[in-house]
C-alpha cells in the first residue's frame, strides 16, 4: 500500500505518521497531484495546498488520478474544497469543513486559507483560519468566557479582515476599538492559550484515521462512473507540470527555461523546436493517428552514438528523469513531429522538456537551475535588487550582453527581450540579477577554493 499526503500548516508531518504511515509532501500546487499520481500510489489524500503564492490543484488532475484507480481524499483546507467541488466525482471528503462547503454553509475560500512559513521552518502558520476563529468562539460562548452577541461581532471583526491578516491580537485589538466590551475581551484572550481550537486540524486528524481504517479493511483499485477526456487543454496542461526526480524533488518547468532564455539564440531554437512538436500532437490527435511507427524511433534513439549499450540508456532515462512508460510517450510524440513544418507559439511552452530531453540539453539546464536556486539561497539573494549588486540598469544588461554574450545590447531590447519569452522588462532583469549574483558567487568560491 502507498499513500501520498499533502500536509503542511494544518498538521506536521511528523504529528501525522502517528496516525498514518505515508510519504507526506508539502502543500500541494498546480501540477502536484498529477506528478504524484504518475508514481501510482493507491492513496493520495489532500490537506494542505497553495491558494496565491503559486497556482492551486487543478480539479482535472485530481479526476485524471481517480480515473487510474487512485483514491484521492480530502479535508481541513484545500483538501476540503476540492472534495467538495468533486464530491459526485468520486473524491471522498472528510470532516466538518468538507461537509459545510459541499452543503453550501462556506463558500468562500479564504475560510479555510492562512499564511505561513517555508518549508525550513515546517510550514508553520502566520495567521488563523476562519474557521478555526468561528470554532473557537463557539467554543468560548459554550464556556461562558463570551457572551453569543459577542461572540457574533468578534466573528464578524475577524471576517472582515483579510486572511493574511486574521490573529486573535489583532482581533481583539479591532473589536476594542468597535467598542466591544473591555472585560469580555481580555477573558477571551486570557483564556486562547487552553481554550483555543483547531477544526481543520481535527479534520486533518479524521481524514488520516479513515485512511488508516480503509487500507486495514482492505482497499481495491478506485472506481469511477465517468470517462476521462484527454482533451487538448488537459494535454497542455499536464506538460506544463514539470517533472518529479526520482529522489521526489520537483524538476520546475519555468526554471529550466529561465537557464535556456538565458543562453539567448538557443532558446529561440528550442521554441521552434516546440512549435513544431505542438502542432503536430495537436493535429495527429484531431486526425485520430494510431499507428506512430514509435517503435523505429526507439530504434533511432539507441542508435545514437552517445547511447552506445544498455548502461548508457539507463543513464540517460535517469538523468532525463524518464521511466518506461514516459518513453513510449516521447517517441510516440517524437513520430508525430515529423508530420508538421509551421509555427504555433501560443502552445509550445508545454513541449519545451521534451525537445531539451531529445536534444541532450535537459540535464545541463536542471543541474544549472539547482545550482542556482541552491548558491542563490544560501546567500540569501533568492531575488536580488539592483542595490543588492551594485549595478545600474545599464551596467547590468552591459555586463549580460558585452561580458557574457560577447555582443553588444540590441537596440530593440523589448523586442529581444519577448522575443526569449519574458513578460516585461521587470522579469528579464530579474532573471538578469539572479545570473549576475549566481555568477559572483560562484567565482568567489573559486577564488577561495584556489
């Protein structure tokens, strides 16, 4: 039995392996259920996940995982509104939250949404959920400590507030400047530090409890009554999730082509190269081709000479992070790419990996972009300023385009800069920062090690 759980401010990963034995992941993103659900664990259960910072769980992922007979649960955050929205789907729901959005009692999402830290300092929340707030004060007026009114326009302080913002000082704080009586608040605080409670971690608690029970009982393959559609969108979709590596980390798209937008003239390639791998997917699906001839392009791949025998193969899929069945996927597309000559830009993004895989550039860019992130952080300069490099604007792109690329700053910079794929200057430069700083760093530690 594998379960996958996504934990992180509602429960440690350490209090949850008391309860349940599971490989537990932080809080989940875009992309994140699918990547785990590739792996074919036989549970996957959703507590935690992003709202803002990054982009949320897809639905479809969740339903693309059901459909491969995954049971996938949730409750307390995330988890809750997911199963709720897909609750005639087959996604199992569990708890008291659960039950209020699938009942229409919550609708909002930022009933159950907090802010907290990284996962350095185990995701440790900086605010109080809503729902752990109407919790409490329930729990208060039931103790006495408030009365009902009270306890009403103290819920109805902290829903004002944006959830970033909502703690029990900065409530009580508002409520006293509302007027709200002096005494009854002071008891309220005076009493949070026993009385206080947590409904999402509770239902955290009772979704891990069933999954115990469920695979104590026996669990077969998940069922669904409905048929999945690989449509062009989820198919887009899907690739632009990146990829897990086989330690569980997660390969980001967007940073291996930050490192090849950096390398200038070869990202341009590489997007034509993506371009043409889009269309002709795209298209082979709408003509329904079956055959692909996949097994010749195997054959052409092991052919090459930088895969002279089965060592070197294993090699490669590794360092590509490819299993077997993801092959049979590229070569299958590599077949299709013949088929098409013209351009589709708005597409290509997602098809990038594969083109960097099949041109040997994938492992280079990875190793790049980790190094990066890694040197980046250990300095502290994830995302550098210009006063954190001493560089003017013109000094920075001097030093990236005279300096690095051995030519001089284009007079068309924006048109340049849109042509690698950046959104504004404002991400070019970033990128361009981050570079200068890695590189510093990274001939200081020469320099020392000599």
């Amino acid at each position: 039995m594998s379960v996958v759980i996504f934990a992180g401010p509602t429960i440690s990963a350490s209090e949850a392996r008391t309860v349940l034995d599971a490989e537990y992941l932080p809080p989940a993103a875009e992309g994140d259920v699918y990547r785990a659900a590739r792996r074919r664990p036989q549970v996957i259960g959703i507590i935690d996940g992003y709202f803002e910072r990054l982009p949320s769980v897809w639905h479809k992922e969740i339903l693309w995982a059901m459909s491969h007979g995954i049971h996938v649960f949730g409750s307390a955050s995330i988890g809750a509104l997911r199963a709720a929205e897909l609750d005639a789907f087959g996604m199992e729901g569990v708890g008291s939250i659960f039950e209020a959005y699938r009942d229409g009692a919550l609708e909002d999402d930022d009933e159950v949404a907090v802010i907290h830290a990284t996962a350095e300092f185990a995701f440790r929340p900086a605010s109080d959920a809503m729902v752990d707030i109407r919790c409490t004060i329930t729990k208060a007026v039931e103790a006495g400590i408030l009365r009902a009114t009270t306890g009403a326009e103290i819920e109805s302080v902290a829903k004002s507030l944006f959830y970033p913002d909502r703690n029990y000082q900065l409530i009580a704080r508002r409520a006293l400047e509302l007027g709200l009586p002096q005494p009854e608040l002071a008891a309220f605080v005076e009493w949070l530090p026993v009385g206080r409670a947590s409904q999402k971690h509770a239902d955290a608690l009772a979704m891990l409890r069933l999954i115990r029970e469920r695979i104590a009982d026996g669990l077969e393959a998940k069922h669904v009554d409905y048929a999945f559609e690989n449509s062009a969108m989820w198919e887009q979709a899907w690739r632009l999730a990146g990829d897990r590596r086989r330690d569980g980390t997660t390969v980001l798209l967007e940073a291996v082509l930050d490192e090849l937008r950096l390398e200038g003239d070869a990202f341009v390639h590489a997007q034509q190269a993506a371009i043409l791998r889009t269309l002709a997917i795209n298209q082979s699906y709408v003509q329904g081709l079956a055959d692909t001839a996949a097994a010749s392009q195997m054959q052409s791949l092991w052919q090459r000479p930088d895969i002279p025998d089965s060592a070197a193969r294993d090699e490669w899929m590794r360092s590509n992070n490819l299993d077997d069945v993801q092959l049979a996927g590229l070569l299958d597309d590599e077949a299709r790419v013949r088929w098409i000559t013209s351009l589709a830009e708005f597409e290509a993004t997602g098809y990038y990996l594969d083109h960097l895989r099949v041109s040997g550039e994938y492992p280079k860019l990875v190793e790049r972009a980790e190094l990066k992130r890694t040197t980046l952080a250990e300095i502290g300069l994830e995302d550098p300023t210009l006063a954190d490099a001493g560089l003017e604007p013109e000094e920075l792109l001097k030093w990236y385009f005279e300096d690095q690329l051995g030519r001089s700053t284009p007079t068309g910079l924006r048109e340049h800069m849109r042509a690698l794929g950046f959104e504004s200057f404002e991400s070019f430069q970033r990128s361009l920062l981050r570079e200068y700083c890695f590189v510093r760093a990274q001939r200081i530690t020469v320099g020392r090690g000599g």
